[in-house]
C-alpha cells in the first residue's frame, strides 16, 4: 500500500492488498472517506475534503501499512482557446 494517496471527491479508488487475507481496517477519520474491504482490495470512496490516514494490519503475520490520504475537489480541465 502507498504511503500517500489523493483521490478526489467522487472518484472511487482501490488498492490491493497483499497478505493473509486476515485484516483489521482502520480510518483516523471516518467523515473524510468511505473504505470497503473484499478479497484483498481496500476500495476508498471520498465523502469529503480533507486529510487522513488508513491503517491496515494482518492479523496474521502483524505487518503493518499505514497510507496517508488527501481528499480533493475533483480537478476540471478548461478547454483552453
């Protein structure tokens, strides 16, 4: 897992996860972003600007990763004339 992530609001990310399987998932803050967890893939939806991080420890073999996440106002690209 990245040590830095930007997903913009309303663009679902995911990231897979490679271990046991055997997980416990925590976010610092739940009112920033959404995380799904499903054979091996952590899938982050955005809610809100702003920044957090996401824990993720194997139950099994006691790794650890930690993610900081940047949430962000979706980019938008102007035509330029």
């Amino acid at each position: 897992m990245e040590r830095y992530t930007e997903c913009p609001i309303g663009e679902i990310s995911q990231i897979a996860l490679q271990g046991s399987g055997d997980y416990e998932i925590n976010v610092e803050d739940a009112s920033i972003l959404n995380i799904n967890y499903s054979q091996n893939t952590l899938t982050i939806n955005p809610i809100a600007k702003g920044i957090t991080k996401i824990s993720v420890y194997d139950k099994i073999t006691k790794n650890i990763a930690n993610s900081t996440v940047t949430v962000s106002y979706t980019h938008l690209t102007l035509p330029t004339n």
